[in-house]
C-alpha cells in the first residue's frame, strides 16, 4: 500500500462559457436551491477534511466568483483559468508546489452532485495499487446507442462502452507531466485520464455513480431522482418533566429531563418516521404502533425506524435525504448533532451528508418555550429502487 497520510489537493475547472446550456450566466452560477451549482460542488469538498486545499480556475473576466459564499475560506484558491480545460487544469497545477501536494483531485464545476463515500472509493483504489498513477469513475449505459457515420447512425453494442465521470484522482507528478506535454500539443482530450494514458501511465476505472451527473443542458438543474423522488413531511411533540435523561436520534443524552411517552418518546425518530412513511404514501407510525398495544410500551423507536424502512423496501422505495429541525430549550443539541448523524446514516444507509439536523428555541414563548416540552420537523425524501 501507498502511503496513507497523503497530501491531497483538489482543481475545479470553472472557466466554461457554458455554450450548450444557454441562458444569460454561466451554468455554474446558476441556483440550485439556494446555493449556487458551483457552491454546492465546492462545499461537497469543504466536507472532506483530507482535501488540504481547492484550486478553482475561472475566466479571467469573471467577477461572480467574488460573490460566492466560500470566498473567504481558507482552503480556496481561486487561479485564472484558460481557453480550454486543459489549460485551466494547468494553470492550477503551476500555482500547487510539489511539497503541499502529492495527490491531486480533479472535478468538473457542474457536477454537484458528489458523494464522500464515491470519493473514498476511488482514494482507497489509487492508494492501495502501486501499479496505477490515477483512478476515473465510469457508469454502464442504460440507453440504446449509435455510432455516427457521416449521415447515417450505425448501431452499436453499449455493452462495449461507459460514460465517464469525476471526480478523478492522481498522483501529482504524472498528472503534472502529462498536462504540461499536452499543452505543448495540438491534441485535444476530454478528460485527464486520457492524458495520462497518451503519455503512458497507468490509469484504473472504478464503478461510477448514476447520480452523480454533470449538468449540461439547463434541465439538468432538476436531475431524474429527484424528479422521480418523494417527499414527506413528518411532526412530533412530547411533553418533557424532570428526570435523567433523553433519547434523540438514537443517542441518549444526560439531562436533567425525562419525555413523557408512551415508548421511550424519541421524538427526533417518531418524526422521522412519519416523514419517511409520508413520503412512502403510507400511515403514520401511529397506524402501525399504537399507543393503545401494550407491546409498544417503552418500545425503541429504533424498531419504529427500522420497522419504517422495511415498509418502504417493499414498495421499492428508499431515502435519499433528511432534513430535521429540533426545537427545545434544553438540553444543549449542537454536542450530539454528529452522533445523530452517524447512527441515522448507519440505519437509513445513507451519507452522513445526505443528513441535516439544526436546533433552535422559541425565545422563551409557549409551552416548548418555558422548558415542559420539545418538537421536531422532519423532511425526507425518497427515491425508487432499481
């Protein structure tokens, strides 16, 4: 194996005019949400600690970058980018030293849509292979296609090809190299994994993720899962008293307090649940649990989550993401939020990325307000089973 404790950057080549997708701004500044596309690929990398620092290379004209939350964060770089890809990739590479990086991440700026855990996969390849200078996803093509000759389309077997993707890894100095004789050239690549290879090193593909598409065209804004997806909505509330403890999200939290409930009163998974079986166009946990049955007394409302998910595997059905909201005035949320995160993304096989918790209060009004209760919202979303 290589060595573990590598150094790593990562390049976003933003200096697209975006000619295909049409539109008065470049498809990189374009609201997804309420973040940008290119905001959201970049904070997909903030997330990765083991990323040291982001590299973006826009056009020398471009002023939009400025106005981009992540200006000001430390990790970023911003590096005048050039007329083609390859020069943006370049430009970058000049402006990395050789002693702050060994290997170098390469993904495209509309492309966000990015898991950590394909990120790890594709580290954990290049790093335990001696033999590869760089690693590249790839996805199976589920369309028919045709090759073009002339002005005829032939049929051609699309078992016999795969779309790539990135993010692409490598070893810095093969990569560096190999763009540098490139530019030299007149030859044009699409990827850097093919300039590796015109410059004989040794590349590996590893499976790809469908839903990590590039967005090309402006429909791509709304990507097939989630036009395909599911919501829900889900909210519960529990009167709290004095006592030693509570369970949120699974994790039980030393207190002062105790939940009023019929089974140990987590109400963080009762409204996750509920959303998750909203989403699923079933009942609510209360149609599945009564409070009525004396079996679900103190029952752990692990089994409610769990019992949850198996309703929607039979449906074919599975969560994409959650977005939960606690309110309360006590206990303090915020120390717990990653144990959460970690159990919910364990149970819901999911990313921990794919998980928002927030917490809030009521500035003091209300019941919830006065320290005798606490609710929770929960959001989830669901996407179809191949």
């Amino acid at each position: 194996m290589k060595n573990p404790s590598h150094k790593i950057a990562a390049i976003i080549p933003a200096a697209g005019l975006s000619t295909r997708f049409g539109g008065s701004k470049p498809k990189q500044y374009c609201m997804l949400g309420n973040q940008t596309v290119l905001e959201q690929t970049i904070y997909s990398f903030l997330a990765i600690e083991k990323i040291q620092k982001i590299y973006i290379a826009v056009g020398s004209n471009d002023l939009q970058i400025h106005s981009q939350s992540f200006i000001e964060n430390p990790r970023i770089q911003i590096v005048t980018g050039g007329i083609t890809r390859s020069d943006s990739v370049l430009n970058a590479l000049i402006e990395i030293d050789d002693a702050d990086a060994d290997l170098v991440v390469i993904h495209d700026a509309a492309r966000p849509w990015m898991k950590v855990e394909q990120f790890n996969q594709l580290l954990d390849a290049l790093t335990s292979m001696e033999s590869i200078d760089g690693v590249y996803p790839v996805c199976s093509i589920g369309d028919s296609i045709r090759k073009k000759e002339g002005v005829n389309y032939v049929p051609a077997d699309r078992e016999s090809f795969v779309t790539v993707q990135t993010p692409q890894i490598f070893n810095m100095t093969p990569l560096k190299d190999s763009m540098s004789k490139l530019s030299k050239s007149s030859e044009s690549l699409t990827d850097e994994s093919q300039a590796l290879e015109r410059y004989g090193y040794k590349t590996y593909a590893v499976d790809g993720d469908h839903e990590n598409i590039k967005i090309t065209y402006s429909s791509d804004l709304i990507p097939p899962f989630l036009l395909n997806g599911r919501l829900g909505r889900g909210i519960d509330f529990h009167k709290v008293i004095p006592g030693n403890g509570i369970t949120l999200g699974g994790v039980f939290i030393k207190c002062n307090l105790s939940i009023v409930a019929h089974s140990d009163g987590d109400v963080v998974l009762h409204s996750l649940a509920d959303a998750l079986l909203g989403a699923g166009g079933l009942y609510d946990i209360g149609y599945y649990f009564p409070d009525t049955d004396a079996q679900n007394e103190n029952l752990d409302s692990i089994a409610i989550l769990r019992s949850s998910l198996e309703l929607l595997a039979n449906k074919k059905l599975h969560p994409i993401n959650i977005d939960l909201v606690i309110v309360c005035e006590q206990p303090k949320i915020s120390p717990h939020v990653d144990k959460i995160k970690a159990l919910l993304s364990s149970e819901l096989k999911i990313d921990q990325d794919s998980i928002a918790i927030k917490a809030t209060t009521t500035e003091g009004m209300g019941i919830i307000g006065a320290g005798n209760g606490i609710a929770v919202y929960a959001i989830a979303s669901l996407g179809e089973t191949e």
